[in-house]
C-alpha cells in the first residue's frame, strides 16, 4: 500500500472565507457549488451535488476537467479528488440540518487506485459528522473497463453505509448487464435521453420503459440536466424520480435558500392540463372505437361471420385487424386486415404476417376478457408482433353457438 497524505494534509488547505470554506491548490482558489436535486412529488430538494468552482490569480474560471487534467500521475489525481471531497463535506456539514442526501462524484482513478492509497473517506465523514447513510457516491459506469473494479467500489462505499449512484446511464458503453450486477441505488440518466424525448414519440416510449425497468431493479431514476419545462414534464410523465437541472435550480455558493423554486407550481399546473388534455382526447378517440367494437361483437354473438360482423370497424382509420381467438387463446383463421393498414405494411416484416394458429394466451387482452366476460376490454399501448407497430387492442368474450371465443381489434396507437 502506498503511503497515504494523513487527513489532516488536506484540512489545512481549506480556510473559512464569508461564511464557508475554500480551498488552496496551486495558483487556484477553489469554492463548492452545491446544485439541489429534486423530488418532484415532495417539491423540495432532497440532495445536493458537491460541485468545484475554481478561478486562478487572475480571477479567470478554471473548469473542474482542467483541474484534473492537470495531474499526470495517479497519485496526483487522487489527492486532489481527495481534496474536493473534503472541501464538498466540510461546507455541507456546516448548513445541512435536515435529512438530504450529498451526492459526491468520484474520479475514475480513485475508483481505480485510491483504496490503494490509504483509508480516507470514512475518516472524512467521520471528521465533519456526516453519516455515510447521507453520501450518495456517484461513479461512472463506463469509466472502467473492468467490471470487477466496478463492483469492488461499490462494494466498498456500500459496506461503508454509503448509498451507490451510476452516472450518464445511457452514454458511451451503458448496459443493463452492469447495472444487474452493480445494483446501484440510483441510476441518473444521460440528459440526452429526456432531450430526445420531448420531439421524438420512440424515443419518449423508450424513456418511460427504461425507468420502468430500473424501477424493477430496484433503483430511484434521476433525470439530469433539465433545461426547460418540456424536459422536465417528459422526466415526471416517465415516472422519473428525482430531477436535477438549471431550468429547476442553479449550482450555489452557500447554504441554499429557504424557499422552494415556484416552478414546481407551473409543473403541477403544466402536468394537470396535459392529464386533463389527453385524458379527454384519449377517451373521445378509444370510446368511438369501442362503440363500432361493441357493435360488431354483438353482431357475431347474433350470428353474422367474422367477416361481415367486423365489415365496418375495419373501414375506421386507425384499425390495423381483426381476429378471432379460441378459449385457450389460439387465433381461429387468418387476420382480416383493414385496406389502409394492408398498404402501409411493411414487406421487411413478411415472416411474421400469417398469425393462423398462432397462440396469443400469453396476452393480456385476452386474459383479460376471458376473466370478465361482457365487457369490452382495452389493453394498454404495446408493440404489436404481427406488424411491428405500436397498438392498443379491445377484446371481447364472445358466445357463439354456446362456445367462447374472444373478438380482438388492434387499433394503431395513439388513437387520436
């Protein structure tokens, strides 16, 4: 092990001046800006990034990339990540009274090499009374290209009481492989992933997915870098948890200010009229389809074939097919297909055309109609098999002759 700068040679860098302390390297005079990270549900901030302000003799802004580029070796790097660390957690323990987290960003050589260099994290924490169990430790995922580096620092701050957060999920060479096995307790999303999402419909789909499946990890989903209020709506409608971002709140020098943001008003009020818009538009459109639905279900109870029962549903703009199902979910006959989905459909997906005997049990419009018969069923939006496209599908039980069969009708989504 080398030897280790006791904690004592960083202490002395930091000197107070007007109300908080700073710290002396090289020619720079270096400040902490601390850039709150909301939760959108409480309206308030639960944590704060420990970020570097520094500026040379001149007076000039030194950005923090400089700052560690200058150092060529490791032990260079480490020590002046140590000495940010110390500066963060000294002006933090000063103004946090309540429960916020203090989200600290670690240099890839320090997840590296720094255990190598002696114990100081814990005496840190220690020194200033900060419990780990408020540190949130924030590490990128593809900085190391060993995974077995990775989970060894994880590891190590969780084992030290410390919360675990992976930084740009979503950049560079980002996979779920990692994060399975990382288990992090906070994943903060790369800001292009909400930016893409507030004009691209794919990509807004992939954002609410993506924060579902890391939900399922069992992990909190922050949304960085919110820039204007779109992102921020896109963010909360993905179910986003926490949210960090100039449109929110600058990084500050100092304790933060007692007020919330009045933004969070204008969000609570944006999101009410985009629920209430939707909603309705989203009810009118789906209700008109289940009305022709209904009618052609009641048409087939009543005898009519497949075919003319569904005649005039398949004339509505948005429906892609119809189709029968058996009791046990395998599809009776081939689709019929509306002319206006069959001219869009693309040939590139042929192999997955002819659904006959195709068993869709698996699906949960039709569980759900077989559980509760006489009523229209509507599922939720899902990428269709048969003609890869995003679809809503209502289904019905339906008696024919005294034997079950479910009426299906996948309908283009978003209907409107």
């Amino acid at each position: 092990m080398s030897d280790s700068p006791p904690l004592s040679r960083f202490v002395e860098r930091l000197h107070a001046s007007e109300g908080q302390f700073e710290a002396s390297y090289r020619d720079w005079r270096i400040q902490s800006a601390f850039q709150p990270i909301f939760s959108f549900a409480h309206a308030r901030p639960v944590g704060f990034e420990g970020l570097a302000r520094a500026r040379d003799l001149s007076g000039g802004a030194v950005s923090p990339m400089t700052m560690l580029s200058s150092e060529s070796s490791a032990e260079g790097t480490i020590f002046l990540d140590r000495l940010l660390r110390a500066l963060h957690v000294s002006n933090f323990a000063q103004w946090s009274s309540d429960s916020s987290w203090l989200f600290l960003n670690v240099a890839p050589t320090v997840v590296v090499n720094g255990r190598t260099m002696g114990p100081f994290f814990k005496e840190l924490l220690s020194a200033f009374g900060v419990p780990p169990e408020r540190v949130v430790v924030e590490v990128t995922e593809n900085e190391a290209a060993d995974e077995g580096v990775l989970q060894d620092a994880a590891r190590y701050y969780r084992e030290m009481g410390c919360l675990l957060a992976i930084d740009d999920f979503g950049a560079g060479h980002s996979n779920f492989h990692r994060i399975w096995r990382l288990r992090p307790d906070i994943i903060k999303l790369d800001r292009l992933m909400v930016s893409q999402a507030v004009s691209d419909p794919v990509a807004r789909r992939g954002l609410m997915g993506i924060a579902g499946l890391l939900h399922e990890i069992g992990a909190l989903v922050l949304a960085e870098g919110i820039e204007t209020e779109e992102e921020a709506l896109q963010a909360i409608q993905a179910e986003v948890d926490l949210l960090q971002g100039y449109y929110l709140q600058r990084p500050i020098i100092g304790p933060p200010p007692p007020q919330k943001p009045a933004v969070f008003e204008d969000l609570r009020r944006s999101l009410c009229r985009l629920v209430h818009d939707d909603g309705a538009e989203s009810s009118a459109a789906v209700r008109d389809y289940v009305d022709s639905f209904t009618r052609a279900a009641d048409r087939l109870a009543g005898g009519d074939a497949l075919e003319p029962a569904v005649g005039d549903l398949l004339l509505r703009p948005r429906v892609v097919r119809c189709y029968l199902l058996d009791e046990r979910g395998s599809q009776i006959g081939e689709n019929l297909t509306a002319p206006q989905s069959e001219a869009r459909r693309d040939p590139r997906h042929g192999p997955l055309g002819n659904a006959q005997g195709a068993n869709w049990m698996h699906r949960h419009y039709f569980r759900r109609a077989i559980s509760q018969p006489n009523r229209t069923q509507v599922s939720r939006p899902y990428l269709s098999l048969t003609d890869p496209r995003m679809c809503i599908t209502l289904s019905r039980l339906v008696l024919r002759s005294g034997v079950k069969t479910v009426l299906c009708c996948d309908v283009e989504y978003p209907v409107a």
